[in-house]
C-alpha cells in the first residue's frame, strides 16, 4: 500500500491508541517486503541534505578522545560524554564550554563508567542523566540531585528521554547461558524521572524474541557476550521510531505517549529462514525513513545492505548515500544524537577536517574556523538538515 502524500502520514503519525492494543491496528498498514531486491539508487548526501559544522573548543582541561559519544544537540547546547573515562561536556551551542564534570567513583552518587545507554539531556529540567549500574541525574553543573535504581549496566537495558515526567526503558534479551531468566515479552516502559518506579508498560507484546547478543562459552564455565550492533528505537526528534527484531511491526511513540503502528514487514521475522533477516532503524526524517537489513548471525566486516522506504510515495530503494566531502565515502548514520526532527549530527575528527578543507571538499560554514584548525584540536559535530 502506498501513502498518497505527507498529510496522510503525519495523520497516521497523530492517531491515537487508546483501549485496542496497536497490533489490531496492522491490517491498513504500507507493508515493507524486507525480502525483496530492491532497484539501487545513488545520491550525494549534499544533494539531500544542508551541513552544518560546530568546532569544539578545545583546552589543556577540555581534551576529547576518539571514543567521546555525541548524545545531544539542540539550538542551546551539545552534550558529549567519554565512556570509560567518565568525562561529561556541556557545550553551547556555538562550540564554547558550558561546564565540565567527571564524578566516576563506587560512590551512591557516582558511577563506575558511562554504559552504552549513555548521557540523557532534559534541557527544560536542565538535568544530565548518566546511565550506569544506577542512574545517576546531576544538574549542567554536574551537581548531584538524586539517584534512579535502574542498572542500565544489566543485559543491555537502554533509557531514552521521552517528557518531562518519564523515560522510555527497553529491556534487552538475557543471553547469559547459565541464566535462569526469561526474556521480558513487554519489554518497554514509561519510567518516572522523579523516582525511577514504573508509570506504564507499553502494548508491544513479544511472545518470542531474538537477541543480537551472543553468548561465547570458554572453559571453566566461563563465557563472553558478542553482539551486532543495531538500533531498536531512533530518536525521531522528541518521539521515537521503535523497530523491535522480535516484532513485524514498526511503531512511532509520541510525546504525548501515544503508540502507533506505521509500517509491517514481509516476511515475518518469525518464519525467515535461518539465519533470520532483522530490521534496524537508521534514520526517520519526515520524507523517508533509512533500515538496515541485518542477518541475525555473528561476523565480522561486510556491508549491511540500507533501505529507503519514502513516505509519500510508499517506494523503496537500496540506497547508496555518498558523502562528497570526505572522499566520497558511503555515508551511513551511527549512533544518532537526541536533536530536533529531520536531523542527525555527527563528531568529525580534526584531521578529517583538515584534509576536506585543503581539497576544498567542504561545504557550510567551515570558512570560520578550518584554516585554523590544529590536527590535536577536539572533534568538529557535523550537523546534517534533512528536507532541503
């Protein structure tokens, strides 16, 4: 089925979900073959999209790593952390430092590392939430205000920021062999932000699910976990697209807490053959929205093939999107930061940086900056504006 223009889509995107559950609601949905090969389409990123770039500042005390996660930007701040070190930056929005903490420590206060839920930006609470064996919530100026007994170090559980009143909780699978649990088949929450005790479970009931985790036995009943890095739910600026492996159902979740199914696939995830094809959610702009086919099987390198499913016509396409200003490279987003609709954002090495503009590669505002750039200076968030 396809969706004649954008006014039916942001229709489907408002409908409400009240008393039925959303998985009634499938039967009218644009169905996404994930099967199917698909015509390959070629596109500059530049032809689709406007570049931005902010420098950070950069100081003996204000050093980042390659490691640093970009978590948050908005028209006021950016939010970067360092994983193992600890570090949290607060920068304006023109790249000029706002404050600085690190509080890693086994304190009830602090945290032993930043895990991969990361740093959650409220901007109009003006809190920092650290996800870590607790979560820890701490004022811009890294003041402690209070604890959430929510251990995000656990099973691969992650927090999304959703109101002002609630987190979004994911509980990921346990894929500890020696493990008596089982999954969660409701494994997502409304979590209150004032206490962390749970507000509500969504309706995305998983009978059966899959993990992207994999469980390696070494001797001495001792085992490691390897994983596919993939993406269930996407900031779609301050809702979120939720693509769960284990559902064939693509939902939106709105601010108002709204759960609406937007797309299924074919086949189901539950009868592909082995390996099982998953779907992962790359990118959701108001046009067109990016998935990943992903085999559900553990290897290393290799190109997971991108599809673009484009809303008003309900077409779909292998996309290729190429980014002419660093040696037109294949361009993909990672780990995309909480920030306003139709946009993503990215750190881009001072190097990179460098090298682009001596080739006169760049494009945007980097005239301001570049030719003073120094190749130990900290990363430059590129921020990338869908929709031109």
């Amino acid at each position: 089925m396809k969706i004649k223009n954008l006014i039916l889509l942001t229709s489907l995107f408002l409908a409400g979900s009240h008393a039925a559950s959303p998985q009634s609601k499938t039967g009218n949905l644009p169905v996404f073959d994930i099967s199917k090969k698909y015509p390959e389409k070629k596109i500059r990123l530049q032809d689709i999209a406007d570049i931005e770039y902010v420098p950070l500042e950069t100081t003996d005390d204000i050093l980042l790593s390659d490691k640093a996660v970009l978590s948050y930007v908005s028209d006021k701040y950016i939010l970067v952390h360092e994983p193992q070190r600890g570090d949290i930056f607060v920068f304006n929005r023109n790249g000029e430092i706002h404050s600085h903490f690190n509080h890693k420590g086994q304190s009830g206060w602090e945290y032993s590392w930043i895990g991969d839920a990361g740093t959650i930006f409220d901007e109009k609470n003006e809190e920092i939430y650290v996800c870590s064996q607790s979560v820890q919530v701490y004022s811009l100026s890294g003041d402690h205000k209070r604890t959430l007994k929510i251990n995000t170090l656990h099973y691969g559980k992650k927090v999304f920021n959703l109101d002002d009143e609630a987190l979004l909780v994911y509980d990921d699978v346990i894929v500890d062999p020696y493990s008596k649990s089982k999954p969660e088949t409701n494994p997502y929450s409304l979590v209150s932000k004032k206490d962390g005790s749970t507000i509500s479970v969504l309706d995305i009931h998983l009978s059966e699910r899959y993990s992207t985790r994999f469980a390696e036995i070494l001797e001495n009943n001792r085992w490691r976990p390897t994983y596919i890095y993939y993406t269930c739910s996407m900031y779609y600026g301050h809702d979120f697209v939720i693509a769960d492996i284990s559902s064939d159902t693509l939902y939106l979740l709105t601010q108002n807490r709204k759960l609406t199914p937007l797309l299924t696939r074919k086949p189901s995830v539950h009868s592909s053959a082995e390996p099982r094809t998953i779907w992962a959610t790359l990118l959701t702009t108001d046009k067109f929205i990016l998935i990943g086919k992903i085999p559900l099987v553990f290897k290393r390198g290799g190109r997971i093939p991108v599809l673009m499913y484009e809303f008003e016509t309900g077409e779909t396409s292998e996309m290729s999107i190429l980014d002419a200003e660093f040696d037109v490279r294949r361009w993909g987003p990672g780990n995309s930061p909480a920030m306003t609709k139709n946009m993503t954002a990215e750190l881009i090495q001072a190097p990179s940086i460098i090298d682009a503009y001596k080739k006169k590669q760049l494009k945007g505002n980097v005239e301001k900056f570049a030719a003073t750039l120094d190749e130990d200076d900290n990363p430059v968030v590129r921020i990338i504006k869908f929709g031109i």
